[in-house]
C-alpha cells in the first residue's frame, strides 16, 4: 500500500479589535486589498465584517507549516496596524455583542443568511481547520469514522471560548454551542464506503438543498476542494505554537490510523452516541474534567490520555519528522488551555478591584499579546 504524502494545510479565522477601546471593528475598506498583496488568495472575508481567514499553502511538513503560518499572521498583524486595528485569535470575543455585528456583503454569505435565519447572525465564532492530504478517496472514507474517535482529544486541548457576552459561560468552548445550532454539524455519520458519500451529498444537492459538500459542517469531513480529510472541531488558538502542536497530533494520528490499516487493522468504531459523550466532556471542562476510555470503561485525565496518544503516534510523528511538535502539547496542560489563562487574566483582574468591563477588556489584551508572542 503506498503510503500517502499526509500534506497539510491550517486554516484559521481571526477577530478584529481596536487596539484602543478593545471592541471588536470591521475590516476597514483596503485592510483585505494590504493583506492580498503579500498573501493572495490565502487570506478571504470571512461571513461577519469584523472576521478574516488565512489559509497556509499546501506543506509538506510541520515545519513548512509553522513557517507559513507565521508569515500569514504577521501579515495580517502588520497591516491591521495601520487601522489600529489588532487581529485576536480566540474563538469568541469575551465582551462582544453578535446583535452589533453585519454580515459580509457577498453572494455566498447573503444566501448563507437567506437559508439559515436567525441562527446564522449568532455566528460570531471563530475556528481552526486542519487538512491533512490523502490522495484516496476510499481511504478518506474508511479513516473518517476511525477519526473520529479522536475528535474530542483535539477539541479539549483546544478551547478557547469560555466568556460569550461578558458572561463567563462554564464551558471551555462556547463556540461548539454557537455552531451547532446549524444543520449538518457535530460528528459526521458513520460511512461505509466513498460511494456511500457520495449517494448521501448528491442526494441533497439534487433536491437544491446545497449546492455541494463544502456546506456540509462536521467536526471531520472530507474536503470538497481538496484531497484532504478535514479537522474542523478545534478552537482556534492564541499561540501560533500550540497551533502548530494541534496540526501536528492531527497529522500523526491520521498516519497512525492509515499503518493499522496496512496491516490490516483498524481503530474500533463507537457509537456517535458515546463519542458525542467524550465531545460534550472536552466542551464543558477542556482538559480538567477527563475523558471517557470505553475500553476501559472509566473517566481518565486528560494529561494520562495525551501520553497514552503520544505513545500510540510516536512511531508516526518520526515518520513525518514532527516529533518536538507532538511532545509540546504538554505545554498545553502545562501552561493551561487558552480558556484556564483567559480566566486566569480575569480572576487576576477582579482581584485588583477593577470592574467587570474592565476584566474582560483585560481578557482581550491578553489575547492580543499571544497573537504576537511567537511572531
């Protein structure tokens, strides 16, 4: 069995605040014109105006990756400047209002606001996607539902969006409330084979109901523009290197699970309805709560999972030569997700005496320095 190239590619999506009063701005008219000068077709609108998305060029290694991840942030950085403008890359804003908040004046996006109604205005949400390159249709299709599994390990270490308003919500990613409420989200169904998936998309796209497969949402799915499968549960992340950690454990465990398959083996398939378990545990608690080993048939730490993962794809990590990367998601559960340290930042505020706008404006200045800490 050839072994595929596991290329990847990291999208992110961005928020833009002033860098004076910390509110979220729209991109002003010439922000997406600087920034196409250096990036072209690798930076976009995206659906609110106070969003913008980069996407890396095609990698072929971790490193390639970080390098073109950098280089698109700085961009975006230098040139929001100009505006007094800071971008901030957390999945919900800590203060912002979705009520105040305009969609991009665009075909894809109006009718985007056209089918989906109200739920679609609370969209002030931003995530990371992840693709990484299998050149094979039915092995997208058998690795897809094996992925899975995985899922919630990657959006526990992720999260990023504990206030939603002002309002410390509980959860460690609020943005998973947000966009679930839109059809065609959360785990993807279990797939039998490629031309399984492609009956079920064309069913729809016959009826008129989507045009193609790129509004179809779930967590994982398989790239309608690209040879890929695609991550799309993660928060984004404040630290470029943590988002570079996450690319990398997405990689590797798409390797992992492609070697079982050459040998004739293959990750045990659960039920949605238990892995939607482990999802809504990475939700609620990020990585202080734990997640459920249905093999063993307990809650397990998340620290005790990750080693148990680092273990599982080390033979793959040096395979791909990603090794440093996977072993610093410990730095994650070192340093706390971005939800711990944005509470972090607040619990430190209110115990200085300042008010509660002032918290979470404190919140969103500690945002704006990770964004720039690995630049």
């Amino acid at each position: 069995m050839a072994e595929p190239e596991f290329t990847l590619g990291i999208e992110e999506e961005y928020l833009l605040v002033d860098r004076d009063s910390l509110a979220l701005r729209e991109a002003p008219d010439g922000l997406l014109e600087a920034c196409q000068e250096d990036l072209a077709e690798q930076v976009s609108p995206e659906y609110l105006q106070c969003q913008i998305e980069i996407g890396t060029r095609v990698a072929r290694t971790i490193p390639e990756a970080r390098d073109d991840l950098r280089r698109c942030r700085a961009s975006v950085s230098r040139h929001a400047a100009r505006w007094n403008l800071s971008p901030i890359a957390a999945s919900c804003h800590p203060l912002a209002d979705w009520k105040a908040q305009h969609h991009t004046d665009r075909e894809r996006y109006n009718q985007l606001r056209q089918d989906l109604g109200g739920v679609v205005r609370r969209m002030l949400i931003c995530g990371m996607h992840v693709h990484v390159g299998l050149n094979d249709d039915s092995l997208r299709a058998d690795l897809l539902n094996q992925m899975a599994y995985f899922v919630p390990h990657l959006l526990a270490l992720s999260t990023s969006s504990p206030f939603w308003q002002g309002i410390d919500t509980g959860l460690a990613s609020y943005r998973l409330s947000v966009f679930d409420n839109l059809p065609r989200t959360g785990l993807p169904p279990r797939i039998e084979s490629w031309e399984e998936y492609e009956r079920s998309v064309a069913a729809l796209v016959d009826i008129g109901v989507i045009e193609d497969a790129t509004k179809i949402w779930w967590d994982i799915r398989p790239s309608h523009r690209f040879p890929t499968l695609e991550t799309r549960i993660c928060d984004v992340s404040p630290r470029l290197n943590h988002a570079v950690s996450l690319a990398a454990a997405t990689q590797c465990i798409a390797r992992m699970l492609w070697r079982l398959r050459r040998s004739n083996q293959r990750w045990r398939r659960y039920d949605n309805f238990l892995i939607a378990e482990n999802r809504w545990r990475a939700q609620r608690y990020g990585v202080g709560g734990g997640l459920i080993d249905f093999g063993r048939g307990e809650i397990v730490p998340v620290p005790a999972l990750l080693e148990e993962l680092i273990d599982l794809v080390a033979e793959d990590a040096d395979a791909l030569g990603c090794m440093a990367e996977l072993e610093a998601t410990r730095d994650i559960l070192q340093g706390g997700t971005s939800s711990e340290r944005q509470r972090a930042v607040r619990d430190a505020a209110e115990a200085e005496g300042q008010d509660h706008d002032s918290q979470m404006r404190a919140v969103v200045r500690h945002l704006i320095e990770e964004f720039h800490a690995d630049l």
